[in-house]
C-alpha cells in the first residue's frame, strides 16, 4: 500500500513529473490510481509501470514517451487523447476507449485489447502484430489502421458493422408469433 494518496500523486504526476519518476525507481510498491482523472493533461516521460489505471480517464490529452508497461488500465477512457511513443506492452486495455484518439509508434506488444473502442482512431504508426485479442476490439469505417505486416495474422480490419446487426440465417423472413 502506497504511502502517498492519491491526490499527492496526481499532483506530483502533473506538476513534478520528475520527482514522481524518482519514486517510482526507488521503490516497487504497487501504486493504485483507478478512477483518477488526467482529461486535458499533457504528460511526457512519465514511468507509469505496475499501477493501476482501471477506471481512469486520459480523455483529451497529449501523451508522450509513456511507460505503461504492465499496467490495469481496464475501462480507462482515452477519447480524443494523443499517444505517441508510449510502451503498453504486457498491459490490460480491456473495455477501454481510444475512440478518436491518435496512436502513433505505441508499443503494444502483449496487450490485451479484448473489447477496446477504437472507432475513428488513427493508428495507422502503431505496430499491433504482437497484441492479443485484437479481433475482439470494437472500431467502425473511420478507424485508420496501420498496414497489414504491423497486425496480428488473424485480424480483418475490414469492417462489417455493428455485432448487434448479426442475425440467424433462419430468422431473417419468418414472422414471429409473438
């Protein structure tokens, strides 16, 4: 459990970006920031390892040179937001929502995208060909996609609507009777 609360660490994070880099080194506590709000934030060179982010929102900011590596960031909202350069290897982004967001050269090597919003993202400089769970992410026609060689194998960036459209072949023409 962290000596700090949070509301020590997110002023550190925004107004002293080096000394809390300097806590992170000198100690490996886990640092809990969930539900911790970062919007309009512009954050550089920042060692965010092993902290959980879930709940979080990064909603219309600019982030660069980012280390979240290993890092909770289920449901964190990163609409709108600039990513470029950040490590999300190893991570969790489940349920998470980069919609609209720019992501370039991000490094997400083994992160988990299960059920990750990308609609109208432009990733079209992040290499995703080590990610997890990519066919499970959510994105629409407007999402940009980096080429074919920096996604996973099994992925189709193809979009084909909504899941919830999808229906049994049987259903389609017979009337209900209900």
């Amino acid at each position: 459990m962290s000596q700090h609360t949070k509301e020590e660490l997110v002023d550190l994070i925004i107004n002293d970006p080096s000394a809390f880099n300097d806590l992170r080194t000198s100690t490996d506590e886990e640092l809990d920031l969930s539900e911790t709000h970062f919007n309009n934030c512009t954050l550089n060179d920042l060692n965010f390892e092993n902290i959980d982010f879930s709940g979080s929102s990064f909603s219309d900011s600019e982030l660069s040179c980012i280390s979240f590596v290993n890092c909770d960031m289920n449901s964190v909202d990163f609409t709108r937001s600039s990513l470029v350069e950040c490590d999300f290897s190893e991570s969790l982004l489940t349920g998470a929502d980069m919609s609209y967001a720019t992501i370039s050269y991000c490094n997400m090597t083994d992160t988990d995208l299960a059920g990750t919003t990308f609609n109208g993202a432009n990733l079209s400089d992040t290499d995703l060909s080590s990610s997890e769970n990519l066919s499970a992410c959510r994105f629409d026609e407007d999402t940009i996609w980096p080429d074919n060689d920096m996604l996973p194998d099994d992925f189709d960036s193809a979009y084909s609507g909504d899941l919830s459209m999808l229906k049994d072949d049987e259903d389609e023409g017979s009337a209900q009777d209900y």
